[in-house]
C-alpha cells in the first residue's frame, strides 16, 4: 500500500524562496508539487504545521466547556491543544436536544468557542430513527404521516437554524440499519427524504450516513455492510445529497484484521465519498493491545486517499461511554495507546523543517497537507507568512527582494 499521505512523490511538496516564487514545469504532472527561483543564496527558513488538512478529532461533552471546575478547564484545554475537529457526543442528538434544553444556550455558546479556536464541528446526529433514540411523543406520531413529516421537519429547522455557521458537518441519519422504526412503517426511501430536507435547510455542511458493522467483530457483519452500501448507492443514484460515510469502528476483544478493513475501505471508496472513522475506540483492558491495534488501524486509515478523518469516541476516562477505551486516565495521565495517537498526529504525521537555500536559491521540504507559518530571514529582518497547504494550492509567494537590495 502507499504510505501515509506526505511520503511518497505522488504527495505534497513546495519550495519556498527568498523573493518571488516562479511556478516552473510541474513534475509528473502533479498540480500540488512545486519548484522556484531565487535570486538570493542563504537565506534560513524555517517551516512549522500549525494545523492538520486531517480531520483528528474526538467526541466532547459540550458541558464541560461551560464549567469552571479543574477537570473541566484541563478538558477543555486538552481538545483545544490536540484536536482539530470535534463531535458533540449527545447534545446535538434529538433526545438530548430537547429534553435538556435549558442548557442550548451554554451548547451553542460552547460551538462558538470552539470555531472560534479553528475547531471543526462534526454535528451528530439529525435523526436516529428508532422510537428510543427520538423523544417520546414522535412514537405516537407514527400513524399520523403528516404530522411525523412536520414533526421531524420542525426538528431540523430548530437545530440546523441555531448552529448555523457552526456545524462543517452533519451526520443526518444515524444506524439506519439497525434502529429503523420509521423506515419499518414508512419505508427506507425517507432516508433520501431526510437528506434533501437537511440540505435545503443549511447547504453548507457536509452531509454524512454514519453506521457501524464495517471492521466490527472482525468486520463479519455481512448483511449489516451490505445494506450500508445499498443505501450510499441508492442515494447517490437518486441524486440524493449524501456527501459523506461515516464508519464508527467501535471495537472490543474482537479486533479487525488489517487485511479485512483494508478491503472495507477500498470498497467504499469505489463510492466516490470522502470517509471519516467517526468513533473510534478499543473496549479492552490490554494496554499493550490497545497502542498496537491503535497504531496498525490509524496508520492504515491515515494512508488511504479516501480516508479525511478520524475521530476517537471521547478521550477521558473520567467522562467516556467505555471508561477502559479512554486514551486519558481520570488522573490526566496517558495511557499507552494516547501516546501512541499523540505521537502519530503530532509528530510523525506534522511537518517542521528548516535550512538555508542551496546555491541555486532553493530550498526544499517535503510537507503534510495543512496550514502552516513559514519564517524566512534575512540578517536582522524576516517574514512571516501563514499559508495553506492544499493538493490544488496555488504557487506560495513570499516577497523579500526589498530586504536584500543594497
């Protein structure tokens, strides 16, 4: 398999320059390579990633960015140190939504702080539809097919309409194959229904279907997957506006082979979809275990071009569904396989580099997709400029001609 993306040729590059960059010939045809000319020997450059094109991220309780206890200051410091993309766990689902809607105000605020900090905010979920994942009265509703349209429209306007701006993305339904008391009376086209109501609401965001039973137990779920990808196809094929597949990938003493969850990628790529692993996480008390698999699945996600994210299902044991999958203990302390994601995200897979310009002018490094800040100095004097790295990025300019003109 290729390597992780950064690597290989085929991946990232670009030459920063003392003056002006000149776009030359692209190598191999690859739009997101560059070289440039200098007209200055020597420089020294300096080249720091300050934030991941990849989605790293984690479910969060929203609470606790409200509160000013001690463990909830070092939670919330920790998603804004290691974090790049973030899940409310339970305060955007249906239930939680309106039975504890005295707190939407400490919710959205919440939201807030966090784009504010650059966070990405992976909304979840619109619809879960099974009558014990929705409030109470929409069971009662289910004879009634208008007033259950209205219902669930109401719905979708509510929250889509508040965290407007906030949400990057959506994941609109939510395990439709296995919680499915609606799709059992109304049939599963309202799932296509659901989708287009979502994005005439807010178009922006990207709209997900998450589910499970893709690398669970050993990924042996057959019917499961399968009807998971009957649906994207249906969907697509409908026109529908599914922009996104979510893979949960919650895991126990049964682990999924790398070979199998390969295979599950390459399948759904064929899609045409961006992918995010969406909650991630190992329900087991070896340790060992746990930094192995963790390194082996990350790495392997990581790898595939049509993987963009990956998110752990919470980070702290002191507030986690799994208390023994936490990469945090309730103390703070890491655990081995949170070493083992730390030291991926934030030091095998960032880019930092620096040097001086060979005696053409160049000065070359291989870089992650992201945003980055690069320094150039010229005796006394430098410049900084904050840049973003992207496949389809334009050619970086940084002008330092008037610095080094005598």
């Amino acid at each position: 398999r290729a390597p992780p993306p950064g690597i290989g040729p085929e991946e990232q590059g670009y030459i920063l320059d003392s003056n002006t960059c000149f776009p030359s010939n692209v190598p191999n045809g690859v739009s997101h390579y560059w070289t440039a000319t200098c007209l200055s020997f020597g420089p020294p450059y300096a080249v720091q990633m300050k934030k991941s094109a990849f989605h790293f991220g984690s479910a969060v309780d929203l609470h606790y960015f409200s509160e000013k206890t001690p463990d909830a200051v070092k939670y919330r410091q920790f998603v804004l140190d290691h974090f790049n993309q973030i899940t409310p766990e339970n305060d955007l689902k249906w239930n939680t939504w309106e039975w504890d809607s005295a707190q939407r105000g400490n919710v959205l605020q919440s939201l807030g702080d966090l784009k504010a900090n650059g966070i990405r905010i992976h909304g979840h979920c619109l619809i879960w539809p099974g009558f014990s994942r929705m409030p109470a009265d929409v069971e009662r509703l289910i004879s009634n097919r208008d007033a259950l349209d209205k219902r669930i429209a109401a719905h979708f306007t509510e929250i889509m309409g508040l965290t407007h701006g906030m949400i990057d993305d959506w994941d609109v339904v939510n395990e439709p194959y296995a919680e499915r008391d609606i799709l059992d009376q109304y049939g599963d086209s309202l799932v296509g229904d659901w989708f287009a109501l979502a994005h005439r609401i807010d178009p922006p965001p990207i709209l997900y279907l998450n589910d499970y039973a893709n690398f669970q137990n050993g990924g042996d779920d057959t019917a499961h997957k399968e009807d998971f990808e009957r649906r994207l196809r249906r969907l697509l094929a409908e026109k529908r506006p599914v922009q996104g597949i979510g893979m949960q990938s919650h895991f126990g003493s049964i682990l999924c082979p790398p070979e199998a969850a390969l295979k599950e990628l390459d399948r759904f790529a064929k899609l045409g979809l961006p992918i995010q692993i969406t909650e991630f996480d190992v329900d087991t008390d070896d340790e060992q275990l746990k930094a192995d698999f963790t390194r082996d699945f990350m790495t392997l996600c990581f790898s595939h071009p049509a993987v963009i994210g990956f998110s752990c299902w919470g980070f702290w044991e002191g507030k986690h569904w799994k208390p023994a999958a936490a990469m945090i203990r309730k103390d703070w302390s890491i655990t081995p396989w949170g070493k083992i994601w730390l030291d991926l995200v934030e030091n095998e897979w960032s880019t930092r580099a620096s040097g001086t310009s060979n005696a053409s002018g160049d000065y070359r490094v291989k870089g992650f997709l992201g945003d980055y800040v690069v320094i150039v100095k010229l005796g006394n004097k430098e410049v900084r400029s904050t840049i973003s790295l992207r496949k389809d990025s334009p050619v970086l300019q940084i002008q330092m001609d008037q610095l080094n003109r005598t």
